[in-house]
C-alpha cells in the first residue's frame, strides 16, 4: 500500500445519501456509524432532501448534512409534477458544487430522491459509488443509479434479476446497532413493559405511524385475545387514538424496541425491509402484513422471501380482519410452530452488514488511488 492509499484508509471522506424514509435513514446512519467506529478521523457528511426527515435524524446521529430541493415524480399527473425539472436542474448543480468542495472519496446511496442528483454527478465526476438497496424489489432510483453505479448492496437474493449480476454483493441490510446489543429474558423484558411475565405476548408494530389495517384487525379480535389469555405489547402509531380496553399494554410509540422484540413470542408487522432484517437479527415468529401502498408492492416481495423459506406467515391486508387474530393465537399456541418460525427466521439473519458494506467502499477506494 503507498503513502497516498494509507492516508486514504486512515483518513477517508466519504458522501452518505438518500432517506425520505426511515427504511432508508437508519441503514444510512448505520454505515455512517461503521465508518466512524473504524475511521474516527474520517470525514462522513450526508446529502439529503430538505424538508425530508433526514434533515433531523442525521444531525441527531452526529452527522453534518446538505438538503437538496428535490422530489419525486408523482405516479398520477399532478401539477407538482410540473416543478420536478426544475427542482433536478437545481440538485444537479448543487451536487456537482458539494463534490467539488468535499472531494469524497466514495460516494454512497441508499435510496430516496435525494440520491439520484447526488450519484448521477459523482459518477460523471469519476467518484466511485455504492448503492444500498434493503428491498426485495429495488426503488425506481436505485434501479436509474445501477447502471452508473461501481457496486450494489442488496440485502435479499435473485436480485441480478433488476441490476447487473457482476456489481452486486449480498452484504444484508445495516441495522440500528442497539437492536443486535444484549438480549433479556423474555420474564426481564415484560417486567420492563409492565407486562405479566409470564404470559405469551404478541408485539403488534405497524411503524411510527401506524398501520390502519393492522389496528382496526386487533381492535376487532380483543376478545378473542382475551379469552386466549394472550397479552399484547401494541404499538399504534400516532394517527390511531382510539383508546379500547386491552390485556397488556397500547401506546403509540415505543422507544426501546430492542426490549420489545425481546418480551415477544410472536410479532405482528408489516413489511418494510429494515423490519425484517431487525425481526431475523432478533429471531423471532412473525406474522407479516405487508402495506398495499407501497411502490411496485415491495412489501409483499419483501415478505415472500421469508414465506418462502418458512420463515414467516403472510397475511394479505385485505383479508387481515378476519383471518390476522384467529392466525396469531393458532400459531402462539403451537409450541413446535413458533420454534420453527424462530429457527427459520435467525437462520436468515446478518448482524454485520454495515461492515460488510465498509468492506466494500474500502475495495472501492484501493481500486480508485
């Protein structure tokens, strides 16, 4: 290694970008972080989407970050879809502006609108780039940036499928480091939550904002719940206030969700990529509600990867109030199922992707000196 490729390693700067959503914020941080820890000298700043909400997770994390003004491109013709040129125009020339001024050596995306400017002008610049794609069906960005791109990321198989078979690397997807940290006893958890501990338990999480469907559905099978002598752990979301009677405890966030993974036997989700993986890390039985408002359905290609696997179960949302209660107490009260399902489930995880993927900006900054 010569004196310029050992400062580099010592020393890299590296341009993270993308969000619009915390499937793609938190892996964002996550590979920020594993540069940090290995780096701490190294120079991480982030590109995003102003008014995103990246523009306060990232400083939240520690990092510097850019706002770009961009958005995407409404499926139905809108008149918002008449100031998308301009904004491009615009991210194109502050990107080029921000490349120029930082001279990254790698320049990372993880999805969102705000990668697209930033790694069109890094791969026209020559700066080497990486894509991160956590789903089983790639985002219309990253699917424009594969051709571009040096290397892809993906976190599921068959995905030679969308991008070109010889950029890609199964590296998992980055996930928040505090939820592969310790795992408690299921007794110690529950006592954490206020729960009886020795209850079975079903942790019901559909997102910071709620998932209606999955809502109404267990509002409509309390009883059955009840008389199943099944507690729950549920995490509404914001938007649901309705405040029905319940045998363990609602609340509309959860902050410590390492600890609530670890009270359950059995979780009810929907299927957004950093879910699952965060559900293999913990190992734990899942039923799957994927969204159905979601691009291209990813949701549902993203569950099947574990259905396919007897990994998981996947109930379809529009079916989710009259089959998801009556599935969940089936499946929590056949020991030999949710052992298999737990079995399944850990035997997909990957605990270290973020390293894997610094492995590969560290390939990418040799291969460029």
């Amino acid at each position: 290694m010569n004196l310029k490729s050992r400062a580099l390693k010592n020393n890299p700067t590296i341009l993270i970008s993308g969000g619009g959503t915390g499937g793609h914020i938190f892996p964002a941080i996550a590979i920020g972080k594993a540069i940090e820890e290995k780096y701490p000298k190294a120079r991480i700043e982030f590109v995003g989407a102003k008014d995103k909400m990246e523009m306060q997770k990232v400083p939240e994390a520690g990092f510097k970050i850019h706002g770009l003004w961009i958005s995407g491109i409404q499926r139905k013709l809108t008149l918002k879809n008449l100031s998308f040129p301009f904004k491009l125009i615009s991210s194109l020339h502050k990107s080029k502006k921000l490349i120029k001024k930082i001279d990254p050596d790698v320049v990372v995306g993880v999805g969102g609108f705000a990668s697209g400017p930033l790694l069109i002008m890094a791969s026209r610049m020559g700066i080497p780039t990486l894509i991160q794609e956590q789903n089983g069906y790639p985002g219309i960005t990253n699917k424009l940036l594969s051709k571009r791109a040096n290397k892809i990321c993906v976190a599921f198989d068959n995905m030679e499928r969308f991008f070109p078979s010889d950029k890609i690397v199964r590296t998992g997807n980055p996930i928040r480091k505090e939820i592969v940290g310790i795992n408690k006893s299921k007794q110690e958890a529950r006592k954490q939550f206020s729960l009886n501990p020795d209850k079975p338990t079903i942790l019901i999480i559909g997102g910071s904002l709620g998932a209606r469907t999955v809502n109404e559905s267990i509002e409509a099978g309390l009883d059955k719940l009840k008389t199943a002598d099944i507690q729950i752990l549920w995490q509404t979301g914001k938007f649901y206030t309705k405040e029905p009677a319940v045998m363990g405890l609602r609340t509309q966030f959860i902050k410590d969700m390492s600890t609530a993974y670890d009270c359950a036997d059995l979780v009810i989700s929907r299927a957004g990529a950093l879910s699952i993986s965060e559900l293999c890390a913990k190992g734990k039985a899942t039923i799957m509600v994927p969204s159905p408002n979601v691009a291209e359905d990813h949701q549902t290609k993203n569950a099947m990867a574990l259905v396919e696997k007897e990994a998981a179960f996947l109930i379809k949302d529009n079916v989710a109030k009259d089959e998801l209660v009556d599935k969940a107490i089936e499946i929590i009260q056949d020991n030999e199922l949710l052992q298999s399902l737990q079995s399944n489930i850990s035997a997909m995880a990957v605990t270290n992707a973020a390293s894997r993927i610094l492995n590969e900006i560290e390939y990418l900054i040799d291969r460029d000196i």
